[in-house]
C-alpha cells in the first residue's frame, strides 16, 4: 500500500510540471539537480543514477526527478524517476532514480526535467 502512494506521488509531481517559479532565471529547478553515477545492476539488469540534489531556492521544497537511460547509439532504452522530500534551501541531499527496463548494455543517464514545489 506505502509502494502504491509512494508511486502515484512521484507520478503526480514528475507529471505535474514545474510549479515554483518555471521561468526563474536566477534559480531553475534544472541547476539543483545532477547525476553523480549512472551504472546497470548486473544482477537485475537495471538501469540506475545516483543523484545530489542542492535546493537553491529559499523555501522548502520537494523534488520529483526524471531521467532517461541511453544505450551508447543514443536510443532510450529505459527511464526512471526520484522524489526527494522537504529539501530545506540550502540543503543538500542525495538519491537514486532506478530504471524500469532490463538493459543489455552500458548506459549513460540524462535528467529530463525537475519539478521543485515549495511547501
């Protein structure tokens, strides 16, 4: 039940588009975010980044975070996302977005979009 909410949360913020100040120039939810490991489980065959999120804003937020798993072609072979909660400003804080697919091959990780929503 706790998997299922978990789910439709991050479903809903990664969907839901960037709600606090989308055309901040000073302080995109994009610069916040950066992946700092991108690996393929070689048990499970899945795809997954490491990533340091850095609230720079000044208000308490939380982060819904997209990335796309790439074969070396370039081809989308996978994507996953990450929720972080209650990202103090100033705050740094680090999590994993895991893949959904099974890959054969290395990836590379690229961070899609970020939702920040202070609150």
């Amino acid at each position: 039940m706790v998997v299922v909410i978990v789910v439709v949360v991050v479903l809903v913020i990664v969907l839901a588009g960037s709600i606090e100040n989308p055309g901040n120039p000073e302080n995109p939810p994009s610069a916040d975010v950066r992946v700092t490991s991108c690996a393929v489980d070689a048990a499970t065959r899945l795809p997954s980044a490491g990533l340091e999120i850095h609230n720079h804003s000044s208000k308490t937020s939380t982060y819904g975070v997209t990335v796309e798993f790439r074969a070396p072609n370039g081809t989308r072979v996978s994507e996953g996302a990450a929720l972080s909660l209650t990202v103090a400003s100033g705050q740094k804080v680090t999590t994993t977005a895991a893949g959904k697919d099974q890959v054969t091959q290395k990836v590379t990780c690229k961070v899609t979009k970020v939702n920040r929503i202070a609150g």
